[in-house]
C-alpha cells in the first residue's frame, strides 16, 4: 500500500509571510526583494563545489542596476547579525543566487555565500536589509514546514516576452576525447581553438536517417567509429541581460544520450550515466524516429548561470556502443522573458526557478494518507480504514497499481473491503476551488448552442427575444450554509465581452413570475445589501483578459475592489461577489456578481417607488423612466445660443 502527499492550495501559509515593506518600497534602492528561497535543497542546485547547500534568491525589478554593496542579509529577528553583500551590481529586472552555506564567501567574481545557513524543518526568519539598515523584505517562519526540494516565495507575473537564445545550424567546437581531458572544457573559460570548427547538429548517419540534420564540419564518424561512444560540443551563444527568465528550456534532437552544461553546470541530459568519463557510452537507446523530433528539457532552475554577453553550452554526446550506426546532437535553447513584472502573494513553489521568475505560488501540503491495516499477508478479509489529518480532504484511491489523482480514482467514503491480494494505493487532496461558492446554471444546450437560436454562439444580440428560460442554483462549500433554487431567464451582457472571439461570455439573470418566483429572495451579500433581486450580473471583466486578449492587465480584481473602497467611503456603489460558475454541470470559470443600478436598485437604496426614478444609459439609452428630466436640465445647463 502506497501512502502519498500532495499540495495543498486553498488557504495562505500563516507561517512565513511578506512584511508589509514589500508594499511601499517602490522608492527605495529599486525595491530589491527576496524573491524565492530553499532550506532543504538535495538536488536542485549545486555551488562550485559540488555540495547542495541552501540558497536566497534576490531580484531586482528595477529598470536601472543596483549596487549591493551595503545590502546585508540576517537569519536572526533581531537583525543584530548580518551577512553584506560585496561590491556587486545586480542587473535591471535580473536575480541573483546567494548560497545560504555558511562558507562565508564574498568575492563579487565568484559565488556568493553567507555565514549562515537556513534551517531545515519548520521555522526560521530571513530579511533582506538596505545600506541604511531598512527591511526590504523579510520572511518570518515561525510555524511554515520546510519540505525537501521544496522552494518558497513569493508569485511574480507580467508580460511574456519568448526568445530563442540557441538555434540550430550553430557555429560550434567540437573534439573526440582519446584521453581524459578532467573537467576544464565545461568552462566558459576554456581554449577550444584546437577543436575542429562546425555547425549543429553533429553526429553521423552510416544508414539513412539524419543525413540532412548533421551541419558542415560536424560528421564525426571517422573519429568516433569503433573508437568511443562520446564526443564533446562546445557551443557559444549570446544573451542580451542575463535577468528577468521566466523559463529556459532545452530542445533536443539526440541518438542516443547526451549531457548538456550550461556554463559549467550541469542543467540536463539523457540516458546519461551521473558520473560521466571522457569515453561513457549512454545508459539507454534513443528510437531513430524519436530522434529526428525536438524533446524539451526545463532548465529553468539552471537560468542563474546565465551571464550578459558570451555563454557556453557544453554538450557530451553519447552512443549506446562503438559500432551504433548512428549519432545526433542537435540543441536549441528558447526562453521566455517577463516584463512590467508585479509581485503577488507568498506560498510555496511548483517548481524551483533560483535565478528565474516565480510562477504560481500554493498554500501548503495535504498531510499524508493513513491506513488503518499496515502492509502484510492475511488469512482473513479485512477492511481498510483511509485517513488523512487535513481537515476537509477528500482521497482517492486505486487497485489496479495506477497512481490516484484529482481527478483518477475511486473517492473513498467508506472503508475498503480486502478479500484477495490486493495493491492498495491512495492520496488526500484539496483545492482553492472550495473557498467560493457556485452558480449552477443548468438549460437545454440549444438554448445556447444551437447556431440559430443560441445565445452563446449569438453573443451580440440582445433584448427578451434572447433570453432563455434556465435553473440557478447557488452552492455553497459549507454544506451548513443553505443555498436556493430558482428558475429564471438566461441572456448574454456586456460590451467587450460579447465578441465572438471571446471564449467566456457574461451573464444576465431575471426573476419574474412567468417563469416561477416574481424575485429572487436571498441575501446574496448577507447584511451589505439588498435580499430582493429581479435581476443580476455575472461579470467576466474580459478587458486586458488573458484568455481572450493574452493581458496581463486583467480588471477583475480591481474592478470589485474599487466599488468596494468607494462604498467604504460613504457614497453609493454596487455589490459584488467571487463565484465558481458551472453550466450543465461544466466548469465555467470564476465569475463576480453586480447590483444592476437600475430603478430598483435606486429605490432600495436611496427610498422612494421605482417609478420615481429616470435611468439613462450611453449613446441615448433608457433603461428605467424616460430622458425628459434629463434633456431638460441638460438643456438649461448648456450656454444660450451666440453666448461668448
């Protein structure tokens, strides 16, 4: 039986968290933050001397260098002891990678490395300090477990901006050892003007296959036939600023092995030995077919080596045996950039990215599953209780050997019955997803499908002719808080969003009495507003939106934001709230409630009948009442005709 974790992403860590520096330090040294660290690395990054120390990300998202001189780092609250930086220049929008080794080493020409190391387990304290001695930015562990090559920081988005660093038909050096040359042609530093000059892809082809794929210079078969199963490429490339990768990837086309070293270090490889020597044969095959297909490889975690100006990718290329018939080292290297970069909330990482942006951080871990029968032979049938100490959890099991998932695997609900010999495995998840209510909104799909009659594939039509009758029902995660069901009219709102390119449309529901309720009775925004509704938005705020415009401008959160700090002021605004949406049973994506503010929405706002209200809209519109009021006082407010 197999006991698994996994992450946890519904509620934020309340252990290491952000000071509230971060948020207006935008004036200060050009707001160099810590961005990401490690306290129990093992395998994700090694320093120049081959251990796998702790490591501080710091990132500058300035459009001007900052020198760190000055700049100190401490692991103790009381910021009495502190690690300075030396005289080093931190690029515009570009990282750096700080050892936490306890090696002490400041050499602004090497790896930097503090005094201290970061402690492994749960707790811990780390801040970044200016010159003047002001936090810049500081993490306070007191409750926060750190896992094995687990990293945590802080979310960093922007725009994306893709590049490829390395293509192929590269000029290149290339050399087939006869003798052990140690490690020194990884350098960036080594002299290869001995080597013979080529272009990628190098390798060589006695059948047919990859001909067209082996570069000028490049056929190495003379040198490698029958003589060894390795050959070294050096490739140089340039980079235009090291800082500011959001991924770095390798693409290869290989038969049958290879390691590839970025500036040194080893970022990637396959069917590669963990030692290699100057005549290491690969470990596995490589099928032809494959080969002559780009396979991706992340270096991300490797993109802290990169320098402005001249990089060296270094590749050993492996043959299964002396007398394959063929050899392929073909390498591109492609990145992304992020710029207008903005810094979201703390969490754990995915994916360690030292020395590159942050993707999407998460909250925590779902604490292991528990069996209630341990591992072993049993005579008798039995029952296996599955328990996991995360509150709210729901596990997912399987019996045929595969791995449970989110999504794969029977969700337990009672105990396990065991009458033969059986492979139990299970996991325990939660997800964010819960910490919203749902809109369920359920109709007939030709209401909005159907090419002539449905509103969604009709989205720039409007008025009763384009509503359709449909069920809402609102959900809540706590099962103690009772939702409703009501039947209602369906349309499609919105100016922007109604595009037919758009692939998520808003929503308008009415309440009436032909299609049951003559309103929806609830308190959709419990004592904040109304509990009477004859109609309602479900917004999708689609201007600067990612999925329609590929913007990372999106106003979804400022949007409901703003209505709120204005109704905190004082003055009249509309309510809104976050929901999950499903339609049909099909997730929708998450939608923001709005008050029309219409006539009804002034009356029970402001008092008074419906009636006693004009609402006018743009480009001559009316929604409740009529213009006359309106013109009238526009009218009178307009200088008489010649008035200078």
């Amino acid at each position: 039986m197999r006991r698994s974790s996994r992450p946890l992403s519904h509620i934020r860590a309340a252990g290491f968290l952000i000071l509230a520096a971060l948020s207006f330090l935008h004036s200060l040294h050009g707001d160099v933050v810590i961005t990401e660290f490690m306290a129990d690395n093992k395998r994700t990054l090694d320093d120049e001397d081959g251990d796998s120390p702790d490591w501080i990300e710091i990132y500058n998202p300035a459009e001007t260098a900052v020198a760190l001189e000055g700049f100190a780092l401490a692991n103790d609250p009381s910021l009495a002891a502190r690690w300075r930086f030396p005289a080093a220049s931190l690029a515009p929008n570009g990282f750096l990678v700080v050892f936490a080794s306890g090696k002490d080493r400041a050499d602004p020409a090497s790896e930097l490395h503090t005094d201290f190391k970061l402690p492994a387990g749960e707790g811990g304290f780390l801040a970044l300090l200016s010159p003047a001695g002001d936090v810049l930015s500081a993490f306070d562990g007191a409750t926060v477990a750190h896992f094995e090559d687990i990293s945590y920081g802080v979310e960093q988005s922007g725009a994306v901006q893709e590049s490829v660093l390395l293509a192929s038909a590269a000029s290149c050096r290339l050399h087939v050892p006869a003798s052990d040359l140690g490690n020194g042609w990884l350098s960036p530093e080594f002299d290869d003007s001995s080597w013979t000059r080529a272009v990628t892809g190098v390798g060589y082809e006695r059948g047919s296959g990859y001909e067209a794929l082996i570069g000028s210079g490049a056929d190495v078969e003379e040198q490698m036939f029958e003589t060894n199963g390795s050959v070294y490429v050096r490739i140089p490339f340039d980079v235009a600023g090291a800082g500011g990768f959001a991924s770095l990837t390798l693409e290869m086309k290989y038969d049958d092995g290879f390691a590839a070293f970025l500036n040194g270090v080893r970022a990637a490889d396959a069917n590669a030995p963990g030692t290699l020597r100057w005549n290491s044969t690969a470990t596995g095959n490589h099928d032809d077919s494959a080969a002559t297909t780009f396979e991706e490889f992340d270096m991300t975690p490797s993109a802290s080596q990169l320098a402005p100006g001249r990089n060296i990718l270094a590749i050993q290329g492996l043959n299964t045996n002396l007398t394959s018939s063929d050899l392929l080292v073909l390498p591109e290297i492609h990145a992304t950039k992020l710029t207008a970069t903005r810094i979201g909330p703390p969490g754990y990482l995915r994916k360690p990215t030292p020395g590159a942006f942050n993707g999407a951080t998460f909250d925590g871990f779902v604490r292991d599953t528990a069996f209630s029968v341990d591992r072993g032979i049993y005579r008798e049938p039995f029952r296996v209780e599955i328990t996991t100490r995360t509150e709210g959890a729901s596990i997912r099991y399987t019996t045929d050997g595969s791995e449970p998932t989110a999504t794969h695997g029977v969700l337990y609900g009672e105990p396990v019955l065991v009458t033969v010999t059986t492979v139990l495995r299970a996991a325990a998840f939660k997800d964010r997803i819960q910490a919203l209510p749902t809109w369920s909104i359920v109709t007939p799909l030709e209401n909005l499908f159907d090419p002539s009659q449905g509103i969604y594939v009709n989205p720039g039509n409007d008025g009763r002719n384009w509503e359709r009758p449909a069920s809402f029902e609102l959900i809540h995660p706590d099962p103690a808080e009772k939702g409703f069901q009501i039947d209602g009219g369906l349309r499609i709102r919105g100016g922007f969003s109604r595009s037919t390119g758009n692939p998520k449309h808003a929503f308008r529901l009415f309440f009436r009495s032909e299609y049951g309720d003559a309103n929806l009775d609830y308190p959709l925004f419990g004592d904040e507003g109304a509990s009477q509704f004859d109609k309602l938005d479900l917004r999708t705020t689609q201007n600067y939106s990612w999925a329609f415009q590929r913007d990372a401008r999106n106003t979804f959160l400022r949007d409901v934001f703003s209505r709120d700090l204005q109704g905190k002021l004082g003055h009249p605004y509309t309510r809104s709230r976050y929901y999950h949406t499903y339609i049909n049973g099909v997730y929708w994506g998450v939608y923001q409630s709005q008050e029309r503010s219409e006539a009804a929405f002034a009356a029970t706002y402001f008092g008074g009948n419906e009636e006693d209200y004009d609402v006018v809209t743009k480009f001559g519109g009316t929604v409740d009442g009529n213009r006359d009021a309106y013109s009238t006082r526009r009218s009178s407010a307009k200088p008489p005709a010649g008035a200078g």
